[in-house]
C-alpha cells in the first residue's frame, strides 16, 4: 500500500472513531437539553387538582428525558405568585410552569394591573387538558337537582355561603347567582383543599369543585354533586348532569391547564417538551389516572396554546363582564 492510500485509510478510520466518540457523549454534549434537574412550578398547594396533573407528568417526563422532575409548589393569588417566578427564570427550560386557567386567563381578566403578560412572558409549551367542575352542596341543602337548589337559594336570599378556592370557582358561581338572580355570601379560601373541612361541617353550603378533592364525600353521603360544567357527563359521577341537561346552559368559562416555559426559551427545547409530554398524555396509564382526577387529558402544539391563551383570555373578560364582576 503506497503511502497515500495508507494516510487515506489513517484518515478514515480517525474519523469513524470521532464519529462513535461524539454519538457515545451525544447526551453529555455543551448544549443538550437538558443538563440538570428541571423544576415545574405549580400555583397551588400540595393535593390539588393542579399538583396531581402535574405529578402524574412529571414522573414519565423525568423518565423521558433522563433528569429528575421536581414539583415547586408556590400557591398564591390564584396562580399569580407562580406566574410570577416562572417568569423571573432562565428561559433555558430547567424551569416549567404547569399553569392553569387562574393565572393565564382569570387574573388578567380580573385585575387592571398584573404584573406579566400573558402572551409575551411566557413560551407556550403543549396545552395539558381541562379540570372537571361540579356544582356541590352539602345535604343540608334541601336540593338534588339544579333548578331545586335555585328555587331553595332564590327563597332563601343572604342565607347561603358559597365556597371558593380558585378564580374558576369564583367566576362560574358569579355567572351562576347572575343568571339565576341569586344572593349567596362568599367566603373564600386558598385552595379546595383547605375549603373542604368547612364544607363537610356545613359552614358553607354550595361550591364549585373538581372531584378530586370531592369525590370521597360525595360516596360517603356528605356532600351531594348537582351539575358538571363539562360539555358531557363524568365516568367519575355518570348520574350527574351537564349544565345544558340541567336547563341551564353552558357557562362561558374553561377550566384549563398548560405548560409553560419563561419567554424567549429555545426552539428546540421547547419543541423537545412539547413533543415529550404529548406523548404522555397519550398513554393509557396516564390518562387512566386522570380520569380518577376527573381531567380531561389534552395536548397541542406551541402555537395552538398560544392561540388558546388569547382566546380563552377574550372569552373571560366577556363572562366577567356578564356577571357584573368589575375589574379592580
């Protein structure tokens, strides 16, 4: 062999091995995604729908990408204070906002000073699905249909405590008393969960609710499931009716859930993510566990989020505006 063709084939064979060399630390490389643990904050407190819906993903994601998920729990002014801090992150994508309706659509609609933008502080990631909410009373309430719990509120002015533990809750029940002229007291809490004691003692009587924090009292008889604001009935609760069904139509809101990241993260990261949890809300084991949460599992891509977020923010302003609900 002449002593080209041998530096040819020194050639060569340097590079198959600087190929494998590159293949074998792919993962490793400057610049893959991702490179340490990824926090996923969520707006509410430990146990609620939002935290389920965020463990249920993180565990297959973590998996997915060969980096721990932790859950970052920063409850606070229905999703404000967590908006917040995702927005004050590297937008490097080791930090994932699970969002929800409340800071994404209620807090913008409801207050004239916020501080983020919605549609400029956040990147769109993949929508997540939509909570399930019923209208429950306590059996105190004479009532075990819609229009008997209208006609017992409507007799009965001032006398009824409504509970809250979001801005959904707060809104659909507004919507509701518009509607059917009704004079409830509110008494708000920070969450469902802290809401619950009260309600099983009788405290407050009516609130709008996701079963998960729900459905053991439903089943043990201590409180009693109306309505679902869902377009159809619930495997969890098949007996309950939809609004529509009830004679009441439709309310404007949906209670939703997606996943963000902080503005101006890497198309490539974000693309990754939005592929990975698309494939999770895919799976049977996930979306079984979803529906015991009474959530509906949902995902799209970037730009329909994005789209969505704006569109669900219109509609908002527009349902607050029908119940009367003024700005502050």
């Amino acid at each position: 062999m002449n002593t080209a063709k041998l530096t040819q084939v020194v050639a060569m064979m340097l590079l198959n091995l600087m190929l494998l060399s590159f293949a074998d630390g792919a993962d490793a490389a400057p610049g893959a995604y991702p490179q340490k643990s990824i926090i996923m904050i969520v707006p509410f407190p430990p146990g609620g729908s939002a935290d389920i819906v965020a463990r249920v993903i993180a565990k297959p994601l973590a998996e997915m990408l060969g980096q721990s998920v932790v859950i970052e729990n920063k409850p606070g002014a229905d999703g404000a204070v967590a908006a917040e801090a995702a927005t004050r992150a590297d937008a490097d994508g080791h930090t994932l906002f699970m969002a929800t309706y409340g800071a994404m659509s209620a807090v913008p609609a409801l207050h004239k000073h916020v501080s983020y933008d919605v549609s400029s502080d956040f990147t769109p990631i993949t929508t997540t699905g939509r909570f399930a909410f019923f209208l429950f009373v306590h059996p105190g309430v004479p009532a075990k249909t819609l229009a008997e719990f209208i006609k017992y509120a409507q007799a009965h002015p001032g006398k009824l405590n409504y509970g809250t533990g979001n801005a959904g809750s707060i809104l659909a029940m507004a919507e509701l008393a518009s509607v059917a002229k009704l004079d409830l007291l509110h008494v708000p809490y920070k969450g469902e969960v802290p809401a619950m004691s009260d309600f099983i003692t009788g405290r407050i009587q009516v609130m709008f609710a996701t079963p998960s924090n729900a459905l053991n009292w439903v089943q043990e008889g201590k409180l009693r499931a109306l309505v679902t604001l869902l377009d159809k009935r619930s495997p969890l609760l098949p007996e309950v009716p939809t609004m529509t069904e009830a004679g009441m139509g439709e309310l404007a809101i949906v209670p939703w859930a997606g996943l963000f990241g902080p503005s101006k993260m890497a198309r490539p990261v974000t693309d990754s993510l939005s592929k990975a949890v698309n494939t999770i809300l895919l799976r049977e084991d996930v979306r079984a566990e979803f529906a015991r949460q009474g959530f509906e599992a949902a995902g799209s891509t970037p730009e329909q989020l994005g789209a969505y977020v704006k569109d669900q923010l219109k509609v908002w302003r527009g349902a607050i505006k029908t119940a009367g609900i003024i700005p502050e």
